[in-house]
C-alpha cells in the first residue's frame, strides 16, 4: 500500500492544496505554521479510511474543529466544501481512489468504499483455512503516525499483553499523534517470557527479527543485543566497549532522540509482526504500509540526521514514509523526488548535491547562515574602517590585514565550502610574508 496523491480542501489552514508523492521517502519543510503536520493529519485521515472495512477498529475522522474557517465581519464562518481526496496503490498492482468528507458535521464514508472493501475482503480471507484461498497468505499494510508527542513509556507499569486478534492489536491506536511505547514493550515483555516458558520457534523468529529493525537504527553500531529486564522493567540494551567486554544499559536512560527512534522502530516492527506473522523472520522486511513521521528530527544528534533516511530505508523496504522536519542536514540526505517545500513550491533541486549552506540557504529560504559572533566581527571591522576615515586618517597596510584577519578567520570557521576555506587560509598566510 502506498499513497500517490492526496487533495486537501478547506481542512484546517490549508484552502486547496495537492501533493503528489513519487518515492519511498517524503520529507516535507516549511516554516512553522505552513500547514507541514495539517498535511500529515490530513494523510492520517486518508489511511484511517482502510480500518471502516474492519472490526472493532477506529477511523480517523474529520473534526469539527479542522474545518477551515474564515472572518466575516469579525465572525469565524466554516468553510465548506471539507474533502480529502486520496490516490494510491495496494498490493502491489492495484490502483484505488477514495474520499472523505464533512456532510452535516459527520464524516462521510461513500467515498471510501474503493479503500474500505478491499480492507474488509482481506479480514473475511485472513479469516479462512489457507485450502479455500488457494494457499495464498493475506499481507496486510502497516499504516502508523508518529507525532510531536510520542514518548517512552516511563513511570509506567509494563504488563503482560492480552490475547486478542493480531490484527485489531496491530492497528490499536496506529494513527495516534501521541503514541507511546506502552505496546510494544508490553509485547515484548510477553513474547520473551514464552519463549522462556515454552521455547516457541515462531516467537524466537518474531522477536528477532524486531530486534534487528531496532538494531539498525541504533547509530552506535556498538550495540549487539537487546532484552527485556524483569527487575527494571523495561528494554535494555547490550553493547560492547571495543576491548572485549559488554555492557547493559537501560533504554529509558537514553538520550531522548536516540530513545525516540528507538520507540518508533520498534513500534513498527512490532505491529508488522502482529499483521503479519505468517512471514516469519520476513515479517519486518516485506510488510508493507505507510508510516507518518512528524519531525523525524526531534531531539537527534545531528551526526544522526544525516543517515536517519537511509536507515529507516534499510530496516524497512516496503514501507512508504512520509515527514516532516526542520533539519537541514536531514534535508541534504534527501535524493531525487524526495522533498517537498510547503513554502517554496518547485524549488526543490536534489539536496544532496549541495553543500550545507545552500541547503539551508537556497531550499530552506533561511537568509543568513552567518552566527551572530561573524556578525559581529563584521561590524567591528567596518567601525575600524569608518573611524580611520572620519578621522581623516590613511588605511596602512597593518591596518588592512589586522581588519581582514579578523573577518577571513570568522569566513573560515562559518564556510562549508573546502575550496574556498583553503583558498582564505592561503590569502591569510600569503598577508603575513
């Protein structure tokens, strides 16, 4: 399942917008307040269609309160049309088309009948002996939305998962902004605990391939190992310290971006697992799906913003992503098709062919890079300058390159460009023969 298109009226600030995505990987910028999480909200409302086809699972709505609204003689008016209209792709080769809408402030369902059907078929075949479906396994999509508000469960009680249809636990609470890692640490509290009790080989596979989703996106590539601790009651994690010895420390007492990816990682591995676990150790690797991600920069190093793409890429290759941030160094790692800027529409030239400052400069519109400290220094050389002048005086040559040291040192600390950085050193040592 992927989502091609999607077209937005009157929903929230956005009046008439359309997207349309072309790869695996969607990252959309823009200044605050552009409408970037009103897009994946609206994306959210789309894929929440697919669960009206399912038992004892809840779609996600339009609001009354993300009716787009107006001021008419100092009055707020709703405006209406309120549509989100959606194109995509499901299993592969079949192209869908679907709709919802505010009609009588309800959330229309017709229009999401093309989505709705094909969910409630795959339920009722799910549902029958493999012999009177010709064998065929029934793969269904990881649909999930990460936002601002999603946390590590600490301070909570970590208890053992009921038993219920993998399906219903896979899509519980899938498309909650604030999501927490309540789930699947309650899943892998219970998944460890049978394999100690009846060695399960089905349960070992499971959870190892969530491991090795987790795994890879853990930049430290010195973690090998994780497990769940019954007297701390939470996920711990195993790394070695280069001299043969390993250590243990408790995910919660990560820093908060490495602790955030690690929740959204292991979220989704669990929850393709639970849809598809017919897929063995595959489970992770071949569900596919689409996942919401706003701000997948949140709390990251920035070291780790420049793989955090690919390696969502690596651990999961079916799924689609699409999200939001405001990270140039995440925007740099971006290829063909990949970005979408809410503010600047069709510039979008290929990031990653362009050194930082540019980035930030030319694609993100900030208009200067400078710090403040090379502001600074600039001023500073320029009253040099102004108070010679005013005082009737000459620019020595000492003059000159005590004032042009000061600025070529600020230049080649603020430059990402190596030919020019080299070429200022050159200046700077050529002045002092």
């Amino acid at each position: 399942m992927n989502i091609q298109e999607i077209s937005i009226k009157n929903f929230k600030g956005i009046r008439h917008e359309t997207f349309s995505f072309r790869s695996r990987f969607t990252v959309f910028i823009g200044d605050n307040a552009t409408g970037k999480t009103t897009i994946l909200d609206a994306l959210a409302v789309a894929l929440g269609s697919f669960f009206l086809g399912l038992d004892a699972i809840s779609s996600r709505p339009i609001r009354a309160d993300e009716i787009r609204t107006v001021t008419v003689d100092g009055q707020p008016r709703p405006q209406f049309p309120v549509s989100i209209e959606a194109k995509g792709m499901i299993d592969g080769q079949r192209h869908v088309a679907w709709s919802r809408e505010i009609i009588r402030q309800k959330t229309t369902v017709k229009g999401a009948r093309a989505l709705s059907n094909i969910a409630a078929r795959k339920l009722e075949q799910s549902r029958r002996p493999k012999s009177e479906r010709n064998n065929k396994e029934v793969i269904f999509p990881l649909i999930a939305y990460h936002g601002t508000g999603r946390l590590w469960a600490e301070n909570e009680e970590i208890g053992y998962q009921k038993q219920a249809e993998g399906i219903t636990k896979a899509y519980t609470h899938c498309l909650s902004a604030k999501s927490s890692s309540r789930d699947f640490l309650s899943w892998y509290k219970t998944q460890d605990d049978s394999i100690k009790k009846f060695g399960d080989p089905l349960d070992i596979i499971h959870l190892k391939a969530l491991k090795a989703a987790v795994l890879k996106l853990i930049p430290d590539k010195r973690w090998v190992d994780t497990e769940f601790d019954y007297k701390l009651n939470t996920l711990v994690g195993t790394y070695s310290d280069g001299r043969g010895h390993n250590h243990r420390l408790a995910f919660n007492q990560l820093s908060d971006g490495l602790r955030n990816i690690i929740g959204i990682a292991a979220d989704m591995a669990y929850r393709c697992i639970q849809l598809n676990p017919h897929l063995g150790i595959n489970a992770v690797v071949e569900t596919p799906g689409v996942v919401l991600i706003d701000e997948i920069d949140l709390h990251l190093h920035p070291i780790w913003q420049k793989s955090i793409i690919q390696d969502f890429k690596d651990a999961f290759p079916r799924l689609q992503f699409i999200a939001t941030t405001h990270s140039p160094f995440i925007v740099q790692s971006l290829g063909v098709g990949e970005l979408i800027n809410v503010d600047r529409p069709g510039n979008e030239s290929v990031p990653n062919e362009l050194p930082l400052g540019k980035v930030a400069t030319q694609i993100m519109g900030v208009e200067n890079i400078r710090s403040d400290n090379f502001e600074r220094r600039v001023k500073s050389a320029r009253e040099q300058l102004a108070q010679i002048k005013t005082q009737g005086g000459k620019l020595t040559l000492d003059d000159y390159l005590n004032i042009r040291r000061v600025v070529n040192s600020s230049l080649i600390n603020e430059t990402d460009d190596p030919e020019y950085k080299a070429y200022l050193l050159a200046k700077d040592q050529g002045a002092d023969k």
